[in-house]
C-alpha cells in the first residue's frame, strides 16, 4: 500500500506546476535584455534570524528573508556590484551635500515613499532611526552592535520632511558608506515610539515587497508592494525564502527547481555536482568575498607573547600554493593582507609579498621560521589549533596550516569544538592560536581594522589576540579620519606591516571566495563581494 | 486498579522534575554562550559591552540557583518560558514542530506495524524455509541500514529519475491531505522500514516460543484450523514484547529523528532540539527534554496500560 502511495505521488509530483503572473514591459534589466513581470522567486536561506530587528543583529540570516520589506537611506547599486560597487539613494533623493570642513552631511529625501501601513515616510522616520542606530536607548534594552562604526557622530537633525542633516564630531573617511548599509533599514518613527523593541517581532518597511507570512523553520514569504517608490519595480510577484540548513539538501532543492538560488554561496563540489546535473540550465556567479580567516595567536600566552614565535609561524604558511590547492575543495582562495585582495585599499601584490608569510618564496621562509623559533628556544613546538566545529571552510584551512608547521617542526593538535564553545574559549584566553574570521558587507578598513584595535580599548571582545597596542590604536584613529582615499591607503598599509609583519599579532590565511550557482531562471541580481548587500530583491526578476 | 493507575501519574512528577534538574545542570555545564554566539558567530565584529548588555537582558548574569527558582517557578504556573535566541514563548516553537514530528510517528509507526506484523508471523510460521529467509535478509537490511541514507538513496532516486524532491515546506494534513503526504511519505518509509525490522524480528520470534506453547499444541490437537491458531492463539498472546517495542520506538521517534530531519528539510521537534543546543537556548533546550520525557513517561504508562487489555492473565494492584 505504501509503495502504491510513493508511486502515486511521484507521477503527481512530476506534472510541472505553471508559474503566475505575465510578462509586462519593463525598464531595460542587465544584459540588456527586457526584465519581466511576473512570478515568485523561492531562494534558499541556511539559517534563521533570531529577531527581525536588523539594527541588533548580526546574521545574514535575518538580511537575506526580510530585507525586501525594507529600504535603506543609501544602497549599492544592484547593476554593476561585481565590478564596480556604487552607492546610490535608496530613500534619499540624491547623494548627500557635504560642508567644505567635511562635518555636516546634509541629505534631502524622496517625498514618494510610504511605509507598508500607507503612512508617509519623512524625516523623522531617518532620524528616528538613526537615533537608535547611534545612540540607542540602552536602558531600554535597545541594542546596537554597530553604533562605534558612527563614532564620528555629533547629532542628527530633521529641519524639514524632507531634509535629514548629520553633524560629525570630525571628518570620517567612512560616513558615506556608513549610511549604505544593509543593516541600517528605514524604520517608522511612530511604532519606534510606540516601543524602541517593536521591530524585534514586528515587520514593517518601505520596501519593494510587504509580508505574507513567517513559519518558524520552514520559510519567509512577501509579495508586491504596489506603493513601492520606484515605479515599475519589483518585477517579481513575489518571493519566498525557504530555511535549509543541510548543504545536500540545499543542492537538491535547486536541483530539483524547487528553489532557484541560494545566495550566501555553496562549496565548489557543490557547484561542480550542480552544474553537472543541470547542465545549460545552472547559471554560476563567482567573485571574492569580503571574508577572511585570520590565524589569531594568544599573546597573553607563553610562547606566543613572543613576536619571533608568532612571526615563525606565520612565515611558514605557504599561502600562494595554498590558495590554489584549497579553491578547489572549500570556498577560500585569495591571498590579501587586511583588506580584500583588489579591493580599493588593498596592498599592491609586491608589497604584499614584502610581509612575512605573504612572499613567494616559500622554502626561504621556512627556513627563516625555523631560525627564529630556534631563537625564541622552542625549535620543536608543540600547541593545540583551536578551530571551530564548522567544515566550510574552518577545517580544510586549519589543517593545511597545521601541514604547513610540521614542515618546520612545529607540531599542532587539530582541537576543533563546537561553536559556542569555540567562542568562549576565544573570548576567555583558553587557547594557543585560534583559526579566527571576519565578514564584513564593505571593503572598508575601518570594518576590517576593528578588530585590531587594543583588547582593553575599543577591541575589547574583538581582538581575540588579547594583545594593547596603543601605537596601533593611534594609527588605526589616524586612517579612520582621513578623507583623501590616496593618502588613506597608504596609512592602512602602514597598519598591515606593522600588524602583519612587525607584530603578526593575527595574521590573515586566505580571503574567501563567493560562489553562486542559480538557474538561469534567475536574472537581474549580480553577485557582489559579500553576503549582506544587494538584497531587497527590487530589481531581480525571473526569465520564462 | 485506580489506585494503581494514580499512584502511576504521581510517579511521573519526581520523574520529570529529575529530568529537568539534569537537564538544567548539564547544559549549564557545557561550555558557550548564546550571546556571544548570537553576535560573534556571524564574522561580526560586536563589542564586550554589547555581549555583556544582552547577557543581562536575557537574565543570563543571575546565579545558576536563581535561574533555576526562577524556570521552575515558571513551570508551576504553566509558564515554560522564552525561546532566549528568538525571544519567542518556548511553547509556541515546540507546537508549531509538534505537529509535523507527531504525524511523521505516527505514520511511520503504521507503516512499521503494517510490515512487522504480517511479516514476523509468516517469517515465525514458515520458520527455516526461503520465506523466513528472504523476511528475515530484509529485516537485517532493514536494521543495518540508517535510516537517514535510506532517505539520502530515495531523494537521490527520485532526483535522477523523476528530476523531483519531495516538497521543502511542510503543509498541514486538515489544509491539502496530498501536499502533506507527498512530504512525509518518504521519511515515514525511510523511518519505517528500520522501525519495520526491529519490530518484524521481535514478532518472529515471540510467536516462535508462544507457538512451541501447550495451549497452541492442544488447539491444534482440538482440530482448528492453522490459521485460527496462529491468528487468535499464537498471535495475540506474542504480542506484549512487540508492543512494547513499538510503542518506545514510536517515543523515540518523536524527538529523535535529527539526521532524517535534516536529509528531508522537515521542520519538526528533533531538528528544533538540536539548534536549540546548538544556540544554548537553555530554556527551549529544557522545555524539548522535559516534554520528550514526558511523551516516553506518557507511553510507558499507556502501554501498561495495554498488557492488560491484551493479556487478561495481568493485574495491577
């Protein structure tokens, strides 16, 4: 009886289910084909937000479900993301008006957005919630993990509707992109009156699509706002993002054409299987990623107090061979200092490779490791790796490191725990070196370089390395106000040969590398350098 | 017989709250943190003092003792608490799951019992010929094989064959009875069959000894015929072993099927239990254990329930 039931549903299952919605003109897409109206774009998300508040949380797991019901003040461009990352107004009418002294940001709003309950959006909706973005009201539980990014941040002002004004407390070489991120949704003044937290279980943006319904470990769904700002725009009738958390799973699905897409990224195995099971019909988008692994050594330890010990083994890491062998298995691939490897602030390749670890020359290296731990009294040093429970792309990176050290005798245990524990113990000091990570939505090193600031300072419960440095602090500050982006770079270069090569307090592996296969169904959306932008889905549409 | 059966129920209160003092106990021990998971697991860079503001928040700075008072003080008034990662009431997480986990039991259970049984008899009564043979290679396959690659082999299956998967989301039996089957049809087959085999090889040989019984010989020499002595006489009197397995394996089921969970992307209580550990959301971690314990409490107590009516021989006093 069984088996008849099983048959009977698969001859059922097989019968192809016609898609809704018609093919409308539209503005001209990417690729300059003609975008279509029309249907539901089911993508897949790996993980689920703890709350709906996206100015407390730190997941993408919260961005990739619900940032179609929301607008931000600044966006990235959608077209172009891979190439050439641009900010554009979301909510703004035009790119912000600048002071000469660099300190009043003067922003003028669309007067056509309206939030999903019809209620206008004005001023005092950006300021409400860049209020509780800067400065939020902590008695009240209000949380806001990225506040320190706007340290610069005087007062926020709203003179009129339409007009929003930052004042900054000195100039910031990274206000303008501050202001595009994904986290920072326009929320309503009035329910934020109402409760500071009320966004923490509520969903209300101006976004291109409003909420249908959430089903806790099962999916997120949203259809068409016809109020939405941008005419024409969203092309898709709707969407629906299904949580998978099992990567075999999330490759049947898109097998399968149950969903279309996943867009954090998937393993290069996994994309070698897709594309061998669906052929013409698998689209694969690739590019580096604004994530990283650092090797964090813990400095308030014996030996890795001792920057000759934490040089040698950083110096015997063969990076440049070890990014092509790793690319092939896991999503790692490029090797870069502290800032993504091409990026604007990027170190050229030949200084890079001037950095200890970071030069082609690996057998000189090696040999040079092993003269300076001989130095420092521990030719033969034995410590424990500690790693997260994680395999992509955690365990293939620690153990290529650790292959790397036997070649210069160093013995490390793999010591891989799960990821609360693995946390814990690189918040308590209860490790030797650590396989440490970074994601960030920007190539911006005032992202990147926070973690680098001193323990006790503005790195406290960021730099795992445990070390103060208050040399690197000052030159960390110095960057950060720094405006001329020519003059910029070089001060974060200083930075990577200081903490890289003269210090190597936590020194990066390799930067990782985004893969996105999708059917080809899926059109209008490029993949850019990270797993946080280019995700309210407005200009994504679906091909017959 | 009723005092029996209320002494029985007040049995299951110090059984529970044991479980919920182990259970407290042990998570407490283990090492990590929501907060810092929550804010740090992502890559993110957070600051300490954003770490230590939610730790407050979620009552995490209070004592063990007082965290403890304060959950048991809960359960008393029927208050299991908030899921600490999502801010939820726990009870809302658990049911939305419950039903899917239940129903995925409960099929499975019938598909089991509708294979063991049949199966395990004509194995018993064709005992050492190619029948039993060929019954008892498919119940061996069916306990060497997990049942989580069962479920990978099917997907697989029907992906290369039919270029479909069963579907991602689950759908309510009352809302479309055959979205709802398309979904759990498989994990119930992949699930049952294991289930099958355990339950087929206790049937076979628990109607071998009944039958090898006096009262089966003198049935027999009384002139019935075989299949009445086997159906009436042999059967339900070999039932009270199978039952018994069927009926923890049916508790088992309810929160025990993290693996097959994930191969089939369902969302029921096994898969929630592990990301509640995973996260350390003490409060959903304790209100999951607590109820599985009190469904294998709940189905112990019915199956003794049971031997009675099967086996009119037992009393309880």
């Amino acid at each position: 009886m069984a088996v008849a039931i099983a048959l009977a549903l698969i001859v059922s299952a097989c019968q192809q289910q016609p898609r809704t919605g018609t093919a409308t003109s539209a503005p001209t897409g990417t690729g300059g084909e003609q975008p279509k109206s029309g249907g539901t774009l089911v993508f897949i998300v790996s993980s689920e937000p703890p709350s709906f508040d996206a100015h407390r949380e730190t997941t993408y797991a919260l961005l990739h479900p619900t940032s179609p019901h929301y607008s931000l003040l600044y966006k990235f461009d959608p077209a172009g993301i891979t190439k050439n990352p641009k900010i554009v107004p979301d909510v703004a009418a035009d790119m912000p008006q600048v002071s000469a002294d660099k300190l009043t940001w003067t922003i003028k709003l669309r007067t056509n957005v309206k939030f999903h309950d019809g209620s206008q959006m004005t001023s005092a909706d950006v300021l409400a919630t860049y209020n509780k973005i800067i400065f939020p009201e902590e008695a009240k539980g209000v949380l806001s993990p990225r506040k320190g990014v706007y340290a610069a941040v005087e007062s926020i002002a709203a003179p009129d509707p339409n007009t929003v004004v930052f004042k900054l407390k000195y100039p910031s070489g990274s206000f303008q992109s501050g202001l595009a991120s994904p986290w920072n949704w326009i929320y309503s003044a009035a329910k934020l009156k109402e409760d500071p937290r009320w966004y923490e279980k509520n969903v209300m943006g101006t976004g291109p699509f409003t909420r249908i319904e959430y089903v806790k470990g099962s999916h997120w769904s949203g259809r068409k706002n016809p109020d939405y700002f941008v005419q024409g725009r969203p092309y898709l009738d709707a969407y629906r993002a299904v949580f998978i958390a099992d990567a075999n799973a999330q490759k049947n699905a898109i097998q399968s054409g149950q969903a279309q897409i996943e867009f954090r990224g998937f393993t290069p195995q996994q994309r070698d299987d897709l594309s061998r099971a669906m052929g013409t019909n698998l689209a694969v988008q690739e590019n580096s990623w604004v994530c990283v692994n650092y090797i964090t050594f813990n400095t308030t330890k014996k030996p890795f107090d001792d920057v000759r010990v934490r040089r040698a083994l950083t110096l015997a890491i063969d990076r440049w061979s070890g990014g092509q062998a790793l690319s092939q298995i896991t999503i790692v691939k490029d090797v870069g200092g502290l800032s993504r490897p091409g990026s604007t602030y990027a170190m050229p390749p030949a200084e890079l490779q001037k950095i200890a670890g970071f030069g082609r020359d690996a057998k000189t290296a090696q040999d040079q490791a092993k003269a300076l731990l001989a130095q420092a009294g521990v030719p033969n040093l034995t410590f424990a790796f500690h790693n997260r429970s994680v395999t992509t792309p955690y365990e293939p990176v620690a153990v290529f490191a650790i292959n790397e050290w036997k070649k210069i005798g160093v013995n490390a245990t793999h010591q891989v725990k799960e990821t609360s524990a693995y946390i814990a113990d690189l918040r308590n000091k209860n490790f030797d070196v650590g396989l440490d990570f970074n994601c960030d939505y920007l190539d911006e090193p005032d992202l990147q370089l926070s973690k680098f600031y001193s323990a006790s300072g503005l790195g406290r419960g960021l730099n795992l390395a445990h070390y103060d440095d208050k040399k690197l602090d000052d030159m960390i500050t110095a960057q950060s106000r720094e405006t001329d982006v020519e003059k910029r770079k070089k001060l974060v270069w200083d930075i990577e040969k200081y903490a890289m090569d003269e210090m190597a307090y936590q020194v990066p592996v390799l930067w990782w590398y985004r893969i996105i296969p999708h059917s080809t169904k899926v059109r209008g959306w490029e993949i850019g350098s990270n797993h946080y932008t280019n995700q309210d889905l407005a200009s994504v549409w679906l091909a017959n | 017989m009723q005092r029996y059966i209320v002494g029985r129920l007040l049995l299951m209160i110090p059984t529970l709250f044991g479980v919920a003092v182990l259970t407290f106990v042990v998570m407490r021990l283990v090492p990590g943190d929501i907060v810092a998971l929550r804010y740090a697991g992502t890559g993110a860079s957070v600051p300490q003092e954003i770490i230590d503001q939610e730790r407050r928040a979620l009552g995490l700075d209070k004592g063990i003792p007082e965290q403890f008072a304060d959950w048991m003080a809960g359960i008393a008034r029927l208050d299991m608490g908030t899921s600490l990662w999502t801010g939820r009431p726990v009870v809302e997480e658990v049911s939305l799951r419950l039903e899917l986990s239940v129903e995925l039991a409960i099929i499975a259970t019938l598909l089991a019992i509708a294979l063991a049984v049949p199966l395990g008899v004509i194995a018993a009564v064709k005992q050492d010929t190619w029948i039993d043979y060929v019954i008892r290679v498919f119940s061996i396959g069916g306990l060497a094989m997990p049942s989580f690659w069962i479920g990978i082999l099917m997907i697989l299956v029907l992906l290369t064959t039919f270029g479909w998967a069963p579907p991602l989301t689950f759908t309510s039996l009352l809302e479309d009875p055959f979205a709802n089957l398309s979904q759990l049809i498989w994990p119930a087959l992949a699930v049952g069959y294991r289930y099958s085999a355990v339950a087929m090889r206790m049937t076979r040989s628990s109607v071998l000894e009944v039958m090898r019984e006096d009262y089966i010989r003198t049935a027999r020499a009384k002139g019935a015929r075989e299949r009445l002595v086997v159906v009436r006489h042999a059967l339900r009197n070999s039932l009270l072993p199978v039952v018994t397995v069927i009926s923890l394996e049916f508790a088992f089921l309810i929160g025990g099927l993290v693996v097959t969970e994930q191969v089939f992307n369902l969302n029921g209580i096994g898969k929630l239990l592990v990301d509640a550990v995973a996260h350390r959301d003490y409060t959903l971690v304790q209100a999951i254990v607590l109820l599985l314990a009190f469904v294998f409490v709940l189905v112990n107590f019915l199956v003794d329930m049971l031997y009675v009516f099967l086996d009119p021989r037992i009393r309880y006093s």
